[in-house]
C-alpha cells in the first residue's frame, strides 16, 4: 500500500489505519516520517500542508507507474476501470 499522509495534524489518525493494513499483511509505505511497520519514503522536508499532497504524489508517479509496468499491467488500461468520461 502507498499512502500519502497529510502533513498537518490529521497525519496521527493515519498511523493507526497503516498499522491495520500492516497488521493484516500489507507492505505498507508511507510519504514521510513513518512510525510502525510503514516503509518512510523520503519527501522534501518543510513543504506547506496544502500543496504537500500534489508534491507528494507527483513524485511518486513515474514509481508507481514503473511497478506497475513491471508487474505486467498497463496503467493507460487499468482492469476495472474506464478512464474516459462520456457525457451524453
């Protein structure tokens, strides 16, 4: 599991919902300081909690997408989901 927690104050309820995946088996990686069984992933330090998130995920993007292609999927064609929007 990838997890990106939020830099402000709602970060403490994160920790326990990793601990439950961990718990449950999952590998667990988590964006920042990381307490428990979660893998930290280093991220900028000092980064404002609003645009944390955006910086966060974006660089982890090309990671996710590389894990994804060497696990045999195709994320332009992710199972189960249709990434276009057809208005009528």
């Amino acid at each position: 599991m990838l997890a990106f927690p939020p830099l402000d104050g709602a970060r403490a309820g994160w920790e326990p919902l990793l601990a439950k995946f961990a718990e449950r088996g999952a590998i667990v990686a988590a964006a920042g300081a990381a307490k428990g069984a979660a893998i930290a992933l280093p991220i900028v330090d000092a980064m404002h909690p609003v645009t944390a998130p955006v910086a966060m995920i974006q660089s982890f993007y090309r990671f996710a997408d590389a894990l994804a292609v060497g696990r045999g999927y195709d994320p332009d064609a992710p199972p189960l989901l249709k990434k276009v929007t057809e208005t009528i």
